[in-house]
C-alpha cells in the first residue's frame, strides 16, 4: 500500500512578491535539541500536528462530496426556487445558494452553503463553498466553526463518477476542535487535493503558509497525505516537515519513513514509523507495534546507539491527561 500522487490534476499557486527583492532572507530557526526527557513530547508534537490537520482535511472532504439525505432538501429547494424565479425588474441575476444540513456520524450537524457560480446544482470549477460544523462529531473529534473553500477547480462529476478530482484551498475560521487531549483551534489556510479513484480515496494536503493547530505551527514545506481504502477498510496516513511548537526552543523536523495504516475509522494505527530530527544528528524513532502499543527510542548525539526508550500505549501518546 502507498501513497498514490494525484497526478490527474496540477494545481498551481501564483504568488505575489512585495518589497525590496535585495532584503536576505531571515535566517531559518535552530533544530530542537533532543532528550531523553523530551522525546516523548516531541513525537506526540509531530504524530498530533501532522495526522491532526489531515484528519480534518479529510472530514472536510467527506462533507463537501456528502449526498444530503432526501428527507432534508428544504434549504436547497428553497434556494432553487428563489433563483428561479428570476431577478426583479432592472437587477442582475446572482449565483445560486445552496445550504444543507448535513449530521455528523457521532452526533451534531454540518452546514454546507455553495455558492454555485454556474447554476449547475452541484459543486464545479469556479464555486465558493462554506461548511459551518455545530457540535459535529466524527470518531474522537466534536468540531465547531467554519472552513471556507474557494480557487475550486473540479474534474468529473463529485455526486455520481466513479472518479474525479477537487482540488481547494481551506480557510479555516475560529475552528475549534474538542477531543481526549482537550480543546484547540485551528487557523490558516492550505491547499488541498482530493481524488477519488475506483480502489481508494487519496487526499493530499501541502502547506504554503504557517498552519496552526494548537501550540504547533506547520510551517510552509510540510507534506500531508491520507487514503482511504474502502474495500480492505484501511486508512494511510503520511506526513513530513517542519513544526514550530509553543514553549519548545527549536525546528522540531519529522518524516514518515513507514505509512502509518489501520482500520479505517479507527483512530490509532497498527503498523508504521517516523523520524524526528533534531540538531547534532540527533534523532527520535517512533515505531507503532500495534492498535494499542508505539515503541519511541531514542538517539541523542547522533552516533546510531539507542540512548533511552520507551513503550506507551496510543492514548498516552496522543490524549495525555492534563
């Protein structure tokens, strides 16, 4: 299993420069000086920052591409019928809005309003969408506010094709997302890249601009990918970086070296490993054992020998109590 490259579609990014282009660039922070005693902490900062944000991509995606259920049209006929009935004497026509409710999987409701450019009915090339999350809930995650999509670009049909690609940029607005290890906020914005194919669901997220989630911060080069293969019910997570983490003193850099796989839904993986890489050469190993065990060993000055390790169980890892 890996991670396929949705090559099907190229999304290109223009973006403008201001100032004096004669300026040097700032000097890059420092990578983190790794411990024995921080290790732990740093592999939770990259594990949490990293499949955190693709989690939410990927719950995006599920409610962008949603069919509402045929017992709650009543947003959308109503919009459908005010368009309808034309613009009054003298007035431009405006593009349709279409708002649905749409209920989370655990509980709460997620709000889809399009803003169909092209009165197609659905979303395509063009459109603006906003999703408002109230108490939503999807497996171990309560969401609450808004994400904005726009610079849509679409290929095949979302609703009916057995393939298609949607590629957006995510706003996310006073995004707060409840879960073990307590409540946090989500702010930026990212591109991002959905493709369905007939076997599985890739989604690719790469970070362009500081991304934050909590106390860490994506800085812009960090690359974030999950699958879903719905026939062997597994889920991929993928992700490599550069973190920037409140109260640590330093670039915490992590890669993926083995996907991170499991049941789909589950929220703890069963096989899969990551580096972190510190100054000196110094490095953080995490290896997942199992659904309930990951193995973090860890070399402090670079020379190739463990110098500590630890065995936790996923829940420690990723929800400490507070």
């Amino acid at each position: 299993m890996k991670i396929h490259p949705a090559s099907s579609l190229l999304l290109v990014l223009c973006h403008a420069t201001c100032g004096n282009k004669h300026h040097a660039a700032p000097e890059p922070p420092p990578a983190v000086e790794i411990t024995t005693e921080n290790a732990v902490d740093l592999a939770r900062t990259a594990l949490h920052a990293a499949f955190g944000v693709a989690e939410i991509g990927n719950i995006a995606g599920k409610v962008v591409t949603a069919v509402p259920s045929m017992d709650q049209p009543a947003g959308r006929a109503a919009s459908v019928e005010n368009r309808l009935g034309g613009p009054a004497p003298g007035h431009v026509a405006l593009p349709l809005l279409i708002t649905e409710n749409l209920p989370g999987a655990g509980g709460g409701y997620a709000v889809r309003t399009l803003d169909d450019r092209d009165d197609e009915g659905s979303v395509s090339t063009g459109d603006e969408l906003s999703i408002t999350f109230v108490g939503y809930v999807e497996g171990l995650l309560t969401l609450n506010g808004s994400i904005m999509l726009d610079d849509i670009v679409v290929q095949g049909d979302l609703l009916e094709g057995f393939t298609w690609v949607l590629a957006a940029r995510l706003h996310f607005v006073n995004l707060e997302i409840t879960s073990g290890s307590g409540v946090e906020s989500l702010t930026g914005s990212v591109p991002c890249m959905l493709e369905q194919r007939p076997t599985v669901t890739l989604l690719s997220m790469q970070v362009d601009a500081d991304l934050t989630l909590g106390a860490s911060t994506l800085l812009p080069g960090n690359t974030i990918a999950l699958n879903r293969y719905p026939l062997d019910f597994k889920v991929a997570r993928f992700g490599a970086g550069a973190i920037m983490q409140q109260g640590v003193d330093g670039v915490v850099s992590y890669e993926t070296t083995v996907l991170f796989t499991g049941p789909n839904g589950y929220p703890y993986s069963e096989a899969g490993e990551m580096k972190i890489m510190g100054r000196f050469d110094s490095c953080i190993t995490v290896t997942v054992m199992d659904l309930t065990n990951v193995e973090i060993t860890v070399d402090v000055d670079g020379d190739g020998e463990v110098d500590g390790t630890t065995m936790l169980e996923w829940s420690e890892l990723l929800n400490p109590e507070r």
